[in-house]
C-alpha cells in the first residue's frame, strides 16, 4: 500500500485518481485495499480490483487493464515465471517473504507442534484453493 501511495504523491492531483490493482486470491491484498480507499477518502476515485489466476494477473499487467499486479512465487514456479515476465518487459518486485501454512484442528496429532515438515503431512488429505470462475472482477467508485 505504501508504494501505491507513494506513486500518487509523486504526481500532480489530478481530478479523477484512477488505479486498477490485479491479485490473485489473498485476503491481505482486500485488507491493502480498505487501507487505500481510506487514504482516497478526501480525493475523487475509480478503483478497479481484479481477481484471477497467476497468468491474468500478468497479462492484466502486461495489456495495462492493470498498473500493478500482486501474485505469489514459490520454489517451484519461480524461473517459469521469472521468464515469462522477461518475455512480457515486467518487473517482479518482492514485496515480502511468507511462510506456508498448514490449518490444523486442535486435537489433530500433528498439532502440539511447533514445525511440521512435508514428510510429517504425506500421510493426511489435504485441501487446495482454487477459483472455480475463471477470472472474477471487483469495481469501486467515490466522488
């Protein structure tokens, strides 16, 4: 959020802000936005947040439906990725580093644990997030 307010306090007020954020699923990212609007307050604004899969946040990017992207690099798909923004003129930006989390029940036998590694989960179902729509779209206005 701060790097967002930022790049408006660089410009000149203009009569209309206008930012159109593209993000995969993440619940800090509508957190990130609350805090923005609340800084929009006092100023006219359209503000468009995105939502969908790793590759329409670049290409939201990329066609410039979106001035900044917000997606997750892991181990495994970070050169693919890092490739494909070479290939679109994108810049990855780290904005933090997050530690994967596992959700356990309390009586779970894995749960008095401070550190669980993969080998201790192989033998648990697991569950995923996946969006089911393949590209969901979310606008806010004031003024």
């Amino acid at each position: 959020m701060e790097s967002v307010v930022y790049h408006f306090n660089k410009h000149n007020k203009t009569e209309l802000t206008k930012l159109s954020i593209s993000s995969q699923h993440y619940g800090f990212v509508i957190e990130a936005v609350a805090s923005l609007i609340h800084y929009f307050a006092e100023r006219k604004y359209e503000l468009t947040i995105r939502e969908g899969k790793t590759r329409n946040v670049i290409e939201d990017v990329y066609a410039n439906r979106s001035l900044l992207g917000i997606l997750s690099l892991t181990d495994l798909n970070r050169n693919f990725f890092e490739r494909y923004f070479i290939s679109k003129s994108l810049k990855f930006t780290p904005l933090t580093s997050m530690k994967q989390h596992v959700f356990l029940r309390k009586e779970h036998p894995l749960a008095h644990l401070k550190l669980i590694t993969i080998e201790q989960l192989k033998d648990y179902p697991y569950l995923t997030y996946q969006g089911t729509a393949p590209f969901c779209g979310r606008s806010y206005q004031c003024g």
